[in-house]
C-alpha cells in the first residue's frame, strides 16, 4: 500500500463500482485522487448524462457552507434507496460529533478518516454498511490525511519465513539403502554366502556352483 491515503479511499470506491463522482467545485482537493483511479468527475452543473439505475453514487462535497445540503438534495434526487457515498473536505482531521449531521441527512453510517492505521477498516466498515444497506455514507477526509502514505505491507507478508534445519538433520536427496550398497572387494552377499558355507559340513562349492550362486545372487537385485 503506497499510495496516499486519498489515492487509496477512491481506489476502493471504483473497486466497489463507483465509475463516476459527482460535486459542485472543481477545485476540490480530492480531484487529484478522482482521476488517478480512472474516475471521471462531472460538475452537477454540467452533467452528461442522468444516473443509470444501477449506478452506484458518489459525491465530493467542499467545505463551503451549504454544498453538503445540495450535494444531499441532489443525491436524494438521483439515488433515492441507493447506495451513495459523499466524501466530505474537513478543515483538520480532529474528531467532531457527526450525530447531527447523520439524523439530519439520514446517513447510515459516517466517519472520520483522521490516521492511516485506522484507514482500511473504517473505509472497509462504510462502504459495506453502504452497499448492504443501499443507504447513503459520509466519509471526512482533510487535506493533511489525504495527502499521507499507506503504511507498507509489513516484510513477513512479502517474505514467507525459511526452512531452517538444526545441524546434521537437513534432508538430503537420495540416499542408497545400506543393504544395497555393495561391500568392498566383491559381489554383495558373497563374503557371507561363502562364509556360511565355510563352517557347514557340506563339501567346498565347486567352481559352476561358485559362478552359479554369483549369477542368482546377481539376478536378486534386477
């Protein structure tokens, strides 16, 4: 997560459907942030078009006196019983009561964004009680937030953690078993074999025996 903590808030309004964001002021601080996440804004002034039923609404809303009322009229207008989300210019990222603002506008839910620890569970929290709801959701956001960095990705979560074996246990390739490893100075199992037959009663083998039981004992490990 690089990115500022505006840039991040519009990225996941588009990954929620919001294609285009509405307001009055072109000079809103949160343009920058618009357009970089492939959002259009449109002035309700000079729209293009109406929104089609399934849009999903979106509002930039300056700190002038009075464009909260009209942005909501407007929302009201365009997507009664719809989700719509009005991200509102705060003077600083200090906590105020939005009570009043929530029981007079009829938001489902509004907050603050005022760190970027907190950031992505209080967007998280808004824009599914938005989309769950089909109510509308204000979201405060001051220039001195806005412009802030995400905080990294944390180094455990890009680098899966070594298999560290302690000395002498690390698992090798392949290994021959004992048994068939050959011993030194001849065809394996013959050292015994004739041992074995040393101390029995039976006669010495003769020389086709010899070769006979070195071919059978040959065959044993094809």
């Amino acid at each position: 997560m690089a990115s500022a903590v505006g840039d991040y808030l519009f990225s996941k309004l588009a990954e929620a459907g919001v294609k285009r964001v509405l307001g009055y002021s072109r000079g809103s601080i949160f343009i920058g942030s618009v357009q970089r996440n492939g959002l259009d804004y449109e002035d309700l002034n000079h729209m293009h078009s109406n929104p089609g039923p399934s849009e999903i609404g979106a509002f930039v809303v300056s700190a002038e006196e009075g464009e909260l009322t009209a942005c909501c009229n407007q929302g009201t207008n365009y997507f009664s019983y719809r989700p719509v989300v009005y991200v509102v210019e705060h003077a600083s990222a200090q906590f105020c009561d939005l009570s009043q603002l929530t029981s007079r506008y009829g938001f489902a839910t509004s907050t603050i964004l005022s760190s970027p620890i907190t950031v992505v569970s209080q967007i998280s929290r808004i824009l599914d009680t938005m989309l769950y709801e089909s109510k509308p959701v204000y979201i405060g956001l001051s220039l001195a937030v806005a412009g802030q960095p995400m905080p990294a990705p944390s180094p455990s979560a890009s680098h899966p953690p070594s298999l560290d074996y302690p000395t002498g246990s690390a698992p090798t390739s392949m290994s021959t078993p004992s048994s068939l490893v050959p011993p030194l100075g001849g065809t394996p199992g013959l050292a015994s074999h004739t041992a074995s037959r040393a101390h029995s009663s039976e006669p010495p083998p003769s020389a086709d025996e010899e070769e006979a039981a070195k071919a059978a004992i040959a065959m044993s490990f094809i």
